[in-house]
C-alpha cells in the first residue's frame, strides 16, 4: 500500500515538475521576444536620425503606397547626400522593377539620334553626345503619371515645372562628355523659354551596368563618380543660391565599355512653369 501511494506522488511530482517547465519556457520566451524587439526598435530608430553609414550622411527616410502587387505595396525611399554645394543626392528604391522595365519598352521605339541646342544631331555633327534619346508626354499612362507626382513629392517642386520625361540609350561607345545641364544666360534658347533656368536634374537609372563597362556618371570637379544601379536615381542642383549656373555641376555620361547597353531617363525642372504643349 505505501508502495502504491509513493508511485502515486512521484507521478504527481513528475506532471508538476512538466507543467512548471512548460509555463517558465513561455514565459522566458516571451520576455526574450520583447527584449529583442526594443532592440530592433532602437536600432530602426538610430537608422532613422540621420545615422551615417559609409561615410554618406542618410537623410531622408519615408515609405511610398503604390497600386502595385501586395507584395510590393510599400517600400523604403532613402537617399544618400554625395555632396552639398551643389547638392548631389542618390536616391535608393526610387522605381519598382516593373516601371524600369514598362519605361524601356513603352519608349524604345521612339528613339532618335540625342540633339544639343545647337540643333545638331551628334552623330553627324557633334561628338560630344553620340547616345539615342525618346520623349513620353505628360501623364502618358499610368506608370509616367505616377513617376512624375513622385519626382514632384520628392523635389518638392511643382508639375508644372518639369519638362516632358526624356529616354537615353548608350551603347558600346557612346557618352555624353562633359557638360551642364543649366543654359548660358546669353543664350537663344534661354532668351526663348523666358528664362527658364533648368533648377534640377533628376537621372533615373534603369538598368544595372558593372563598373568594369563603364556608362557611370561623372561630376567633372568634385571626383564623384556614380554608377548606373536599377530602380536608383541620381539628382543634383544645377544653379548657385542667386540663380545662376553652377560650374561644379557640371558632369558627364561616360562611354559604354563592351556589349552593354545602359538605359535611363532624365528629368529636368525649370525655375519657372513651363507653357502648356
């Protein structure tokens, strides 16, 4: 009988001794899940304030909604500052994979041999541009109508102000050699667009090119050189506080090196609003 009820405890003792275990598991695991989440809290919030990494200061962060798949229907925009005066910035993230890709073919077919204001086309008459360029209107379709309200969200500029998104082709060879993007006050085509200064340049890149091909983009003073990744953009300021040309902006499209092609798409916001095509 005493041999009976001695099993009896050592069942009981066993079953505690299993459901205490049970409930100090759940409870160190719990404790641990939120000692690592105030972890990964703090250190989202060190990222946020301006942390520096690789020796570029990040300094805006914010989340962009698109109508896309559900897996892609929020992302993070970043941007690296490369240089201040003139600012220069490296947007991360700014385009989906698909809207790259949609840019290409929508306007692949459109492309002519890329012009100066001189009016000539480059590959017969001015070698300091030897590339291909297209031209989509405004609001053309979804897709342009999106990626126009964002360079405005994000520039802080008004739609009005842009001119039309323009497609660059290089293939093996072509550059743009250096150049500025703003117009010499002296000029016709200044003097024509009733002053109009060219404010911003935004360069969407929309496809990757290795370093070893070349097609990055160089500032010709300021030893900054970016090479071409998908979905980024890179933009810079083009004019001085008083309004005009800044010469440190000046920059270049470098030649393709081998059998690459690069694609891109430039954006350029005037001072003042253009007139409606």
């Amino acid at each position: 009988m005493e041999k009976v009820h001695t099993q009896k405890l050592s069942t009981k003792l066993t079953v505690l001794y299993f459901v205490l275990t049970l409930l100090l598991s759940i409870l160190s695991g719990y404790f641990l899940f939120n000692y690592l989440n105030k972890i990964t809290n703090k250190t989202n919030d060190i990222i946020d304030n301006n942390d520096i990494i690789d020796n570029n200061e990040i300094i805006f962060n914010d989340y962009l909604e698109e109508e896309t798949e559900e897996s892609e229907n929020e992302r993070k925009i970043w941007y690296e500052v490369l240089h201040t005066d003139p600012e220069v910035r490296l947007y991360h993230n700014f385009l989906f994979d698909g809207e790259s890709d949609h840019l290409i073919n929508l306007g692949k077919d459109r492309l002519n041999y890329s012009m100066t204001f001189s009016g000539y086309e480059n590959r017969n008459n001015d070698n300091r541009r030897t590339s291909w360029t297209g031209f989509y209107k405004k609001e053309e379709d979804d897709v342009i109508f999106k990626i126009e309200n964002r360079i405005s969200k994000y520039l802080n500029v008004s739609k009005d102000q842009m001119e039309s998104l323009q497609l660059l082709r290089y293939t093996e060879g072509q550059q743009f050699k250096h150049h500025t993007d703003w117009f010499d006050e002296k000029s016709l085509i200044f003097q024509s667009m009733s002053q109009r200064q060219r404010e911003h340049t935004i360069l969407l890149y929309l496809n990757d090119i290795p370093l070893i091909h070349g097609g990055g983009t160089t500032f010709t003073y300021l030893n900054i050189t970016v090479q071409p990744i998908k979905n980024t953009a890179l933009y810079f300021y083009n004019l001085h506080k008083n309004g005009t040309g800044h010469k440190l902006a000046t920059h270049s499209g470098n030649p393709i090196i081998g059998n690459y092609t690069k694609w891109a798409i430039n954006s350029w916001i005037r001072t003042k609003a253009l007139p409606d095509d």
